[in-house]
C-alpha cells in the first residue's frame, strides 16, 4: 500500500516515483496490479493527470487508520 499512498499524497503516478525513488511504470504496475486484486478502480486518468475515485478515497482512509493502529501497537509493545 505504499505505492497507493504515495500517489495519492502526491496526486500523480510520476510524483510517487520521484517520492519513492521508482521508476514511473514500476508505480503503474504497481497500481494496475492493485486495481486488479482488490477488483477495484482507484484512479481515472485524464490529458496526463489522474483523479482518485471514491474506491481511493475510502481506501486511503483505511490505510491511514491501519497506519496509525500499527503505531498504536508498537508504542503499547515497547512500554
């Protein structure tokens, strides 16, 4: 979910290449292959630049969520 996460918070497959020091179709695969295994469109491109759907929307609410439970947990482990 990285990759997804940085494209959102960059709002471009390219920006999240440059973010992640990737190639720009290393996060096209990436992201079609997501796409494919949640059965879901998460972007829809247009004249160069790409709009999160709603699918997006709500799942990168998930992962921000998921992100800080994880957070949570470490910081209850290490007490």
């Amino acid at each position: 979910m990285e990759v997804f996460r940085a494209v959102m918070l960059t709002g471009s497959m390219s920006g999240a290449a440059r973010m992640l020091n990737v190639s720009q179709p290393a996060v096209s695969r990436v992201i079609a292959h997501t796409e494919q295994s949640l059965g879901l469109v998460l972007f829809i491109g247009a004249g160069g630049r790409i709009d999160p759907t709603e699918a997006a929307k709500t799942l990168i609410g998930e992962v921000v969520s998921e992100e800080n439970g994880l957070s949570g947990a470490g910081r209850v482990l290490s007490v």
